[in-house]
C-alpha cells in the first residue's frame, strides 16, 4: 500500500462527522411528531415543489417559512451586475427563509428546486409565534443556524483547491439516494453554476475512477459506496 493510501485509510479510519446535518434532520422529525398540533395552532402545511420551482425570489419579501422534508434545493445570489453565485445545494432538514423573517428583512437569495421536494411550509407570522411558544422547536433552530455557521466553516477550509468538484460529488450522493438520476447533464451545469464542458470534464474524471458510468447526454449509474468513500477522502485530505 502506498504512504498516500495508507494516509487516507488513517483518516478515513479516525475521521468525524464534522457536517453537523443531524441537527437539522432533527427539526423535520419533531414536526413529523407533532405535525396534528402544529397544523391547528400555526397552520403548518406540506406542500411539493416541482424541478426547477422557485421557492423565494431574492429581494423579494417572504410570506412564509419552509423546511425541506425531502429532495433537494439550490440556493443563489444574484449580485447588481447580473452574475450568479451558486452558495450551496441542501437537503432534508434545512430551514428556507427562516432568517429573513426573523430579521424582517427582503429575501437575500433565490431559492429554487434542484429535484422534486416535499416541504413544512409555516406562514411567517405563525413561525414566529412558534418560536416564542415552543421551547423545544426554538432550539432545533437554533441549532439548526448553529449547525450551517459550523458547516460553512468546516467546507470552507477543505474546498480551496475544487469546490466545484466537491459540489458535484454531493450533489450526485444525493441524487442517487434520492433515485434522481434522469438529471440531463446541461440542468446539472446549470444548476452548479458551470459550463457543460467543465461538468464533461470532472464527469470523465469520475468514470475513469469508476464512481459513475455515463449514459450518452446523462448519468446513467453511480457506484454510491465509492462515490462515498471519494467524499470522504477529499474531505480529509484537501486542506
């Protein structure tokens, strides 16, 4: 075994969970609990969002709260020249608009739906009533913020070198545990924020270490337990 296998067998051996996602799965499990109560008292709701469906508008002043039950959502940034930043791809548990109107303050990204998504929807006025009435559920949000500042710092020293890739290889985790491998690979560009030639690239990168097997225009199967194990090597490894 070479000293870089052997480096990257130790840590993946004593790593930790530093993403800190628990926390947030926490909050869609205590409204999954108490969803009865909290649908007569706060008029919380489930609703689905479709592909591609805009959940807030940045700029745009909220009417309520939302919190990804299942699926997964883009979040970006448009800046006042017109340029697009991608900040980050989420999952089950994150919380969408929840800061906004704490602060009172007009949406500051725009939030849109990578795939199909089940969310708790919480008018804005019941959410804060929420959190001033429920102790148990002001704190799964507290932790939940607590969990994203957390995140955001652990990814931010590990992403210097390819954040890009790092993006698309949880993006592809997801998708296929979600079963969302229909992606076309120009909605998969466009949802990273890149060209489809730099998504070709890292593409054959990956089905030269045998992660995934591309299907003519898509993906057409992902090796999850590699694909897994490449997450976890780069996030060990990349300083």
């Amino acid at each position: 075994m070479s000293f870089q296998a052997r480096k990257e067998l130790s840590y993946l051996c004593g790593m930790q969970d530093y993403l800190f996602s628990d926390y947030r799965a926490r909050l869609v499990t205590y409204i999954a609990n108490h969803q009865e109560q909290l649908q007569q008292q706060y008029m919380l709701q489930l609703a689905e969002a479709g592909q591609q469906h805009v959940l807030l508008h940045q700029d745009a002043r909220t009417q309520q709260v939302y919190l990804v039950a299942s699926g997964l959502v883009k979040v970006t940034r448009t800046t006042s020249s017109g340029q697009a930043f991608t900040l980050g791809v989420f999952d089950r548990g994150q919380p969408l608009g929840e800061l906004e109107v704490m602060m009172g303050i007009p949406n500051f990204c725009t939030v849109q739906a990578l795939t199909h998504c089940t969310l708790y929807c919480i008018p804005a006025k019941a959410f804060l009533q929420m959190l001033a009435q429920e102790p148990a559920f002001n704190i799964l949000m507290h932790q939940a913020t607590a969990s994203m500042l957390l995140n955001t710092t652990h990814k931010a020293s590990i992403l210097g070198t390819n954040r890009l890739l790092y993006t698309l290889l949880i993006v592809l985790r997801e998708l296929s545990m979600l079963n969302e491998l229909k992606l076309s690979k120009s909605l998969l560009a466009e949802f990273l924020g890149t060209s489809v030639r730099n998504l070709n690239r890292l593409l054959a990168q990956l089905e030269a270490e045998k992660i995934l097997q591309l299907r003519n225009a898509s993906i057409g199967q992902i090796n999850l337990p590699l694909l897994i194990k490449r997450i976890q090597i780069y996030e060990t490894t990349i300083h």
